[in-house]
C-alpha cells in the first residue's frame, strides 16, 4: 500500500444500519455494540437524521447512564433534554453537548425536528477509562457560536468541535481520551489532509456527498461489510453512511473530493484497551459493576451527584 508518505490506510468500511432505540426512535447506527472493541475508546455512534417527526418524536424517555460520555451534535432541528441535576435545556442546530456520565445521570432526551419536521444529528458513545467511571458528571453545553469555523489552505471548512487546527483549537478540551471531532466540508476537486496521532483510533463518518479516504481507489483493498454490490467498482468512493475505519500506524490522513463535494465527520480517541461491561446505557468494567448499577437504578441510590 501507499503508505511512504505516512499515510493512514483504510482498514474497513461499512454503512450505517437501521436501528430502533429509545423509545422507538428509527435511526441509523454506524457501530455499537457488535463492532465491540474495534473503535475503542468508542462505543457507538447513532445518525438520527429524517424528514418524518414519526421517526424521532417518541424520543429517549428517563434513563440513566454511568461509565461513558454522550456526545450529541445537532446539525438541524433540535433536542430538548433535561436531567437529574436540574439542567434542563435544548441542544439547537449547530449545538454540542458534551455529556460525561460518570457515576451515573439520569436524563431524557426528546427530538422536536425544524419547522418543517426535519431532524439531523448524531451521537458519539466515548468510553471512559476505569479510574474515572465514578467521577462526579459534568456536562459541557457548547453553543453553535462558540464552535470556531475555519477554512483550511485546502479549502475544507473545519468545524472544531474538539482539537486543533493550526492553531485554532475547539472549545472542549481536557477530555481524558485525548479524543478530536471535527465536522469537515470538502469541495469537489480538493485534498484535505490531516496530522493524526499514531497510536489513535481514528474513523470517518460520511455525512452528505462522497470523497476517497485513503490513496487506495479500489474497494478491494478494504475489508467491507454491508456495501452494495454497485458501490464495488473501482474507483470506489465513500458516501453517505458510510464508516470509514482507519488502520493504525501513519501519522495523516488524506480525504481527495472529485466530481462531487462530501460533509464528514473525522474523530479520533486514544484507545483504553480494558475490559467491558455493557447493558443498555451502562459500561462499566466487570459484571459486578453492571449489577451494581442496575441494583442502584431500582433502589433508587443510582445518582451520587446532584447539583
Ligand atoms: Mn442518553
């Protein structure tokens, strides 16, 4: 493979899949829980995009979660929520909030859509390491105004969420797993190349159009699950839906636009390699700790923190 100049090559690609979750949400999942560890320190990532409100209006009624961080990034329409700390709130388009479970929250979130019943946004699982699954939670409510839009010498147009861009970083840091997300509009005929850590998991999610992610145009190169046999011919790119998983080992990334232009989000954690625990909205490390939680749920001695 063409990897002389440092390049990360792709490693496998896959689409979304129809999903119900909550309490009958229609969506897409890109992973979760079957993809288990591959995109460690992430566990799950959900597109909640559609134009009909019966998809998303029976939304993600009281729950709890403990051991994780939600990360919910609305591009349309938006979602009301609130919790057992009393925030309560509405994350609108172009909005991120940062949720850091910890010892465990229990909150709703509800989908309400645009004026014309449209929905578009995802949600990020990050695992957290186990010396900090009991921390105190945190939210980090991000405003869309707060999210620093930048036009790269390539022509990208970088939304930064969280890491860095010559010089500009995204307003939330300090995240343990060293994580970026970065929402990336690349016209068509362009090459948007980017510095990646070495040892990091890093993945792609295509959200509208379609561009090649690695210097490889053949799909053959690529493990690919779930693509359809007309997307097979080479060259091959990847479009919307699309999960692009890299290898490890380069230390860029390189996304090449042709005829059309594409919207991706690129992520990347530092993985945890540690043993886990997961049932529903809960990851922890071991069994006893899953139990314990549900135990805790039902008792009523779940949330350690509130504000
Ligand atoms: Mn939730």
């Amino acid at each position: 493979m063409q990897d002389n100049k440092g390049l990360r090559i792709i490693q496998k690609i896959w689409k979304s899949e129809p999903t119900i979750e909550g309490a009958g949400v229609h969506l897409k999942r890109a992973f979760g829980f079957h993809e288990l560890p591959l995109l460690d320190p992430f566990l799950l990532l959900d597109d909640f995009r559609s134009e009909n409100p019966a998809d998303y209006k029976a939304g993600f009624p009281w729950h709890p979660h403990r051991g994780i961080e939600t990360i919910t990034y609305v591009l349309d329409g938006n979602v009301e929520h609130g919790d057992s700390m009393g925030n309560r709130g509405n994350i609108s388009a172009g909005d991120v909030q940062w949720m850091t479970a910890g010892s465990g929250i229990i909150h709703q979130e509800m989908p309400k859509g645009n004026s014309k019943g449209q929905m578009l946004g995802f949600q990020l699982w990050a695992n957290l390491p186990a010396q900090t699954k009991m921390m105190d939670p945190r939210y980090r409510e991000v405003k869309k105004m707060q999210i620093p839009l930048i036009t790269t010498q390539d022509g990208a147009s970088v939304r930064i969420i969280c890491g860095e861009i010559n010089g500009t970083r995204g307003p939330v840091q300090d995240i343990i797993t060293d994580p970026e997300y970065l929402d990336i509009e690349l016209p068509a005929g362009k090459t948007f190349t980017h510095p990646v850590k070495a040892d990091h998991t890093v993945f792609a999610y295509v959200i509208d159009g379609e561009a090649y992610f690695d210097p490889s145009r053949t799909p053959f190169a690529h493990d690919a699950a779930g693509i359809n046999y007309f997307d097979m011919q080479p060259p091959c790119p990847c479009g919307n839906g699309t999960l692009v998983l890299y290898a490890t080992g380069g230390s860029r990334v390189s996304i090449t636009t042709d005829k059309h232009s594409v919207r991706f989000l690129l992520i990347s954690g530092k993985p945890l390699r540690e043993p886990v625990a997961w049932y529903g909205p809960i990851v922890m490390n071991t069994h006893d700790e899953l139990r314990k939680a549900f135990q805790e749920f039902q008792d009523g001695t779940f949330v350690k923190h509130r504000q």
